[in-house]
C-alpha cells in the first residue's frame, strides 16, 4: 500500500513548523475536470516523470479513487497535530483521522549552538485501513530516518543546516500563499528534501530505499510487501499480496538444513545492504550454491551460521531470495496453485529463451502431480540431461511456478469399541508366552541401536545395563533362559509404553514391529520428543536425529497403523501467496 505523504514538522524553543511536505504539486486534470481543481486532494498517490514543460511535473497512480477521497488539513494544523510534547519523543507516534493514519516515530535532538533540544517528526501519512504490520514497517522506517539525522547532525549539524534552509525560503515567501511553490523552492535548494522526494518515490514503486543522508549514511530499507509484489509483476496477472508478517514467520522458521536459492543475479545484492553488511554478503555469495544447506554454507565461507541466518533473512525480506530445501532427488514437487503457465504467459517466451528447444508447458507437466527429482531421471541418463533438468527446476523455484511438498507424520492410532477385549495390554506381559509379539530378541536384530535424543526425558533410556546383559549370558542356554529374556523384553516394552494411555498402548501392541525393542524404542523416542505432531517433516527428523532417509521410512512403514503421513509445505518457504 502507497503512503499518501510524508510530513516533516520540527519542534523547539521557537515554535513549531511544518518544514516540507511531498508531494505538494497539484495535478493538471483535462478539460472535463478544470472545475474540480480546487477539490482536487493534494495527498493523492502520485508519481515523478519527466514532463516536456515541467520536470516535477506529477502523474496519479492508478489506483482506487475512494482512496484518494482525503480532507486536506491546513499546513498549520498539521504543524500543530505533529509537534508532539518531549515526553513523545523516541517512541511510536499514531493518529488517525478520519481515512488517514498518522504514523512516526519523533526523534529528540540537541542544538549545540543554543543548548536546547529539537524534537523532528517525520510523519507518514497511510490510509486507515492499513495492517498493522505495514504500520509497524512505517514506524521502523521513521524511527531510521531520525536515527540518520540525529547521527549527522552530532557530526556536521546537517539537521541545524536544512532547517535553516526550509525556513529561510517559508520567511522568504511569507506573502505567498501558494504552499506547492514553497515547498518547490524547498525542493531545489534542500538537500534533505531531495532525499525525501526520493524515499517517497521509492516507496510508491519497488518499496527499495537506498539513500544517502548528507552524503555521509547510507539508509537501506525495504517495504517486503511492495518488494514482493514488483517480484511477482512479470505475471500479467493478478498480483499477490504478502503480508510483512508471514515474511517474519518464515525468516523465523529458518534451520540448518534449509538452503536458499536468490532471484536476482549477485550484482544486484549490494544495493540492498549497507556498506557495513558488505563483507559478510560477498562471504556468503562465494560459498552459495542451491544444492547446499546452510550449515554446509557456513562452514565453507567461515561465517557463524547466526551470520548466515541474518544476512539470508536479510535477501529474503527484500525479496531477493527465497527459502528452499536444497535441491536432491528426493524432493518432491508439485505446480504451484496460481503458477501463470497459460499459453500466453510472458513466462513461457522467458523460458524458451532460457532453454532453448524446450517447452515450459510440457516441462512443468511432468509436475502435474507431486513427483521427486529422482522419478524424472534415470541412472543411464547422461549428467548433463539431469542437470539441465536440475537447472530448469531451479528456474521454476525462482518464479514461483513449483512448491516443494514435505512430508509430515501425525500419531493418530485407532480405537477398538469399550467391550472389544481382543487387544492386548500391558497386564497380559509375564502371564503367558508372547512368541507371537516377541519375534525377534535385541540381540539378534539386524538394526543398528537407536541414537540418543539430546535433552530427552524419554524412558525409553531406561535399558538394561551392559552388565545386567553379561549376567544373563553366563547361563546355560535353555528353555528357562529363553523365557529369562522374554520377561526382560517385556519389561522393557512395558517401560516404554508407561507414558502412553492405556488406548494408545493396546493400539501400539497391535503393530507388529512393537514386538521388537529397537523398533519400538525408535518410534517411542520420536514421538516423546514431538515428531509426531504434525509439524516436523522428514527432513527434519533425519537432520535433528541424525537418521538415514531409509530408516525412518522403514520405521514410518512398520507403524503404519498408528501413524499417517501427509504432505505440505514447509513454514520456512511458504509465504503465503493470496
């Protein structure tokens, strides 16, 4: 969403002012409309363009009109309304009337020349029904700004100076009351108001700010929302909004495993960072590659990976990068709901352009239905065939035209009826022979032993120790022996299952594999650490529990009746397109 204006109002022991405003410049209308120039609303969205008989000649922005229909106060009452008291200063400002919202955050400063305090607000002028989490990327944007000014002004008074400036030509023009020819002239001789002009435009088109305060600061910002919908403007559909705060869940839910696969070409990163941020980019850059997780990134370039989780956040709120798992066999993709792939799609002549002697139709067909990599390849393929098609993948993540399915698992055993005694529970162990549960002793399963699960109260830790096993051996091998370990077996089968309800326990001992201890110990441990829950893909899973993709599926198989899988995207790379 535009801001309608921004307003700059300075506060001290000489009174209160409105400094400048933009935009200022009433719009020509065409003959049919002449008669509605003096209603016509001077906070209308508008745009700079080169005119042929005036340069800040300014054009309407194709917009709702409704939102443009704003009752202009005076340039003294919004003086009045914006010199806030000093108990205001350095926190969020907000007032709304009537379809306006009112959005700053004043800053306090001192004037060493006359050993007094300035309070300057740069006030945003929104529509009303704005989100508050556009509102919040206002309050941020207006709490920098003063932030800027406060440093340069510390350093070389460049606050003390523009004002002298803007007032200079409001005591010069005193007679005139024609306020869009004071704040033109502001405009020529102000530097402070040329930054202004600028961020205003920036705002109302890519939502990228990059400007140079005084020469000196350099002020990176961006509005994610606007970033995200100029990211999608190639469509020719139906632009999607995104809403900053599904951006925010999204850099939250960042892990080690995730990877990141950028939007734009490497040059056009630096514009995004302040040259503090520089070194740490280009570190990162040299060790990207989409087939990598970020883990392995922050190992190869020597950064913290809370350094590659910030600057990685960072590509994304600008909407250079996007979140992805790194590219394998084994991911699974499906097209994307409001992918364009019509025939008529301007992405389709991007696509033949890119990989000439191909279709994107009938590449992105092969996705009709959720497919992995690997199912599209075979091993007798030649490597450059897979990776062109990895390539072209790649393509089709960066224009949002596939998602990546991952695959969730929930515990959801079913329940026999009240009277239906044919299940078996926890006080049948000991009382009678359980050759057809106990298959297979810990012994002699070919499994590896289950890792441990850091932090885990699990009882399923509770085993035997090595030289309760070594006792055991020491007798003969018999009939009573086999019964020994079969007790032994059951308790700690029993141990496992004291934390599950008596329902869940009779369903657990139906699955088969309950029987043998390491399979089950496996599944216990998963779920008491809350893997089970719906929320924790595979991938996941295997990068936490150091597990092997074939295991965990044969766990998942073998537990089939209590357990269900589903597939979705992942929090980190869903934004939430709508």
């Amino acid at each position: 969403m535009h801001p309608l204006s921004i307003i700059l109002v300075k506060s001290d022991s000489k009174g209160d002012r409105l400094l400048f405003r933009y935009p200022f410049v009433q719009l020509k209308e065409d003959n049919e409309t002449n008669k509605l120039d003096k209603k016509k609303n001077p906070y209308s969205i508008s745009l700079l363009e080169e005119q042929k008989d005036n340069n800040n000649q300014l054009r309407q922005l194709s917009i709702d009109p409704a939102a443009t229909n704003i009752q202009l106060e005076s340039d003294e009452v919004l003086s009045s309304l914006f010199a806030c008291k000093l108990e205001l200063a350095n926190q969020k400002f907000e007032l709304k009337i009537n379809d306006i919202r009112f959005v700053s955050h004043p800053a306090l400063m001192e004037n060493k020349n006359s050993n007094s305090f300035i309070l300057i607000n740069i006030v945003f002028a929104l529509q009303a029904q704005c989100s508050y989490s556009i509102v919040k990327c206002y309050y941020e944007l207006s709490k920098r700004l003063g932030l800027g000014l406060l440093y340069e002004e510390r350093r070389a008074n460049y606050l003390t100076k523009e004002m002298k400036t803007m007032l200079k030509v409001h005591e010069d023009t005193i007679y005139d009351h024609k306020s869009e020819r004071i704040f033109d002239t502001i405009l020529q001789k102000s530097s402070l108001a040329q930054c202004l002009k600028q961020l205003y435009f920036d705002l109302c088109t890519s939502g990228l700010i990059n400007v140079v305060l005084n020469e000196s600061v350099t002020l990176c910002f961006c509005l994610p929302q606007k970033a995200w919908m100029a990211r999608f403007s190639e469509r020719k559909t139906k632009t999607p909004f995104i809403d900053p705060d599904v951006i925010d869940r999204a850099i939250i839910s960042l892990k080690p495993y995730h990877g990141f696969l950028l939007l734009v070409d490497p040059s056009e990163l630096l514009d995004c960072v302040p040259p503090s941020g520089a070194k740490v980019l280009l570190q990162l850059i040299e060790s990207y590659n989409p087939l990598k997780s970020l883990q392995s990134m922050s190992n190869d370039s020597d950064l913290s990976l809370d350094q590659v989780f910030q600057m990685v956040g960072h590509l994304v709120y600008w909407a250079k990068a996007t979140i992805i798992y790194p590219l394998c066999e084994t991911n699974v993709y499906v097209i994307s709901p409001d992918a364009p792939i019509h025939v008529n799609s301007p992405l389709v002549e991007k696509f033949a352009n890119k990989f000439p002697g191909m279709s994107l139709i009938e590449v992105i067909s092969d996705f009709s239905l959720p497919t992995s990599i690997g199912h599209l390849t075979t091993p007798l393929q030649h490597p450059a065939r897979q990776g062109r098609l990895a390539q072209m993948v790649l393509w089709m993540l960066q224009h949002h035209l596939l998602m990546q399915l991952h695959t969730y698992v929930q515990f959801m055993p079913s329940y026999e009826k009240p009277n239906d005694t044919s299940g078996l529970s926890l006080s049948d162990f000991g009382t009678s022979p359980k050759q057809s549960i106990n298959t297979m002793s810990p012994e002699k399963s070919p499994m590896s032993d289950p890792l441990d699960v850091p932090n885990s109260t699990s009882n399923a830790r509770q085993i035997p120790s090595s030289s309760q096993k070594s006792i055991c051996s020491n007798f003969s091998v018999d009939d009573n022996d086999d019964s020994m370990n079969s007790l032994d077996d059951d308790e700690k089968i029993k141990e496992l299952l004291n934390s599950f309800d008596e329902c869940d326990r009779q369903a657990i001992l139906k699955v088969p594999a309950s029987s043998n201890f390491e399979d089950l110990n496996l599944m216990v441990r998963l779920k008491q650490s809350g893997y089970f829950q719906g929320e924790h893909h595979l991938e996941e899973i295997m990068f936490y529990e150091n597990l092997r993709r074939s295991q965990l599926l044969q766990l998942l198989d073998k537990f089939r009746d209590v357990l269900i899988l589903y597939e979705t995207e992942d929090a980190a790379s869903c934004l939430g397109f709508k």
